[in-house]
C-alpha cells in the first residue's frame, strides 16, 4: 500500500504539472492573440485613415495642379521665366503629394496584390533614398556584399520599408556619423542590415519598439510606425525582422528574407 500510494502520488503531481503546463501555454497563446488582434485593429484604423485621406486630398491636389498650369501660361504668355518657374515648381510638388497619397493607398506597406519581382539591393536603396537630402545620402555606407545581392521582392513595399529604416537610422546617429547598409546570404536566407551610431535602446524600449504608435521621438517628429510595418512586412514574405541593441553603440535593424 505503501508503493501504491507513492505511485499515485506520483502520478498525481506529474499530471497536474502537466495541466499546469498545458494552462500556462494557453494562457501565453491568449494573450498573444489578443495582442495580434490589438495590432491588426490598429492597422485596420490606419488603413482606413489613410484611404480617406487620400480620397479627400484628391480633389483640392487636382485643383492646385490645374491652377498651376493656367498660371505657367499666362507667365508664358506674358514673358514672365521665373513666374513659369514657379508654377511648374508646384505642379512638381503636387505630383509628389500625389506619389505619397498612392503609397497610403498601398495599405501602409502591405504587399498584397503586387507580385515579386527581382531587384538588387542597391537599387532598391537608390529608389527608397532618392528623395532625401545629399547630406543625408552622403551618410550611407554600403558594404561590398550589400551591392551585389539581389532579392525577389514586392518592389513598392521593399524600397518603402528599406526608405523608413535608413531615415530612422539617420535620425538615430550623430551628424557626422554614417549608416551602414550590409548584407548575406545563407541557408535559403537574404539578410540585409541596417546599422546605426545612436544611443541605442535599452530592454523595455527594445521589446516594445515592433509596437504600432510607439516612439522615443519627439511630439510631431514621428508615429512610431517604421519598426511596425518593416516587420509585418518581412512576416508578410515569410521572413523575419531581428532588433540588436547596445546603449551607447547603437542598433541593428536586420531583415532576413526568403532567397
């Protein structure tokens, strides 16, 4: 009797841990859920925040543009260089509001409906870098590695994540501090990097820095939105995005992408 009592309780206890275990587990699965459930909200309400945007920015862009040619004309037709100047300087600038509100209407990174396609990587840094200043595209260091590879992506929601980690790397480094853009291969894995000279972010910053709306920047410079969307994307292609930081030396931003 005195056996069988051991081995119940034996058994007993084993079974209860593994209930314990079993609870644990789904209770950390809950939770994870209702956090992807609370992420996926959030990108719901930023969708629709950007597709009215876009329809209600729509009609006065296109009145500006047309006001803007009529003006060009008669500057022409009155002789008048630097006034034709400045009416095609804002029918440039209202084409490029019209270039971001179609990237708002692309679901805010999302790669649904476009298909892959292959492009080098220094391309894409090309295309995702061509409208900041000279300063800051002087501040790019890009690795021997980094501009052979090439990749096989959705090209719009590439160049628009590799265009957000560069401006937060910059953002991030002292002004006379470069960026460094490095990439490798192996084991059916692109990886491209993203590597800062900044403060760099300590444990809470760094679990909480995929989080939509979460920033260390200041009020109006920023919504937190980069780390965001970089990592959807990469879960988007079957990829990852890994976070490594050390406080005073900076941060890595590495994408690890289906080759």
């Amino acid at each position: 009797m005195y056996f069988a009592f051991i081995a119940v309780s034996a058994l007993v206890v084993t079974f209860v841990s593994s209930v314990m275990r079993t609870l644990r587990a789904r209770e950390a699965d809950l939770v994870e859920a209702r956090a992807r459930a609370d992420r996926n909200e959030r990108l719901a309400n930023i969708t629709v925040l950007a597709a009215g945007t876009a329809h209600e920015m729509g009609t006065p862009l296109a009145t500006i543009a047309v006001t803007a040619k009529e003006l060009e004309r008669a500057a022409v037709q009155v002789q008048q260089e630097q006034w034709a100047d400045d009416a095609r300087l804002i029918r440039s600038e209202v084409d490029r509001c019209r270039r971001l509100l179609d990237e708002l209407r692309g679901h805010a990174g999302a790669v649904e409906g476009e298909a892959p396609s292959p492009m080098r990587l220094a391309e894409a840094l090309g295309a995702a870098t061509s409208e900041l200043p000279h300063s800051m595209r002087e501040r790019i260091a890009i690795t021997p590695t980094a501009e052979t590879v090439k990749v096989f992506l959705p090209r719009t929601a590439f160049v628009q994540v590799l265009g957000n980690l560069v401006r937060n790397a910059i953002e991030a480094s002292q002004p006379d501090k470069p960026i460094v853009i490095d990439a490798s291969s192996g084991e059916g894995v692109e990886a491209v990097s993203v590597r800062d000279q900044g403060h760099g972010m300590d444990a809470s910053t760094l679990a909480r820095a995929r989080e939509p709306f979460f920033t260390t920047k200041p009020p109006g410079a920023g919504l937190g939105l980069g780390l965001f969307l970089a990592d959807r994307f990469a879960k988007d292609v079957g990829g990852a995005l890994q976070l490594r930081s050390t406080l005073g030396q900076g941060t890595e931003v590495r994408l690890e992408l289906p080759a």
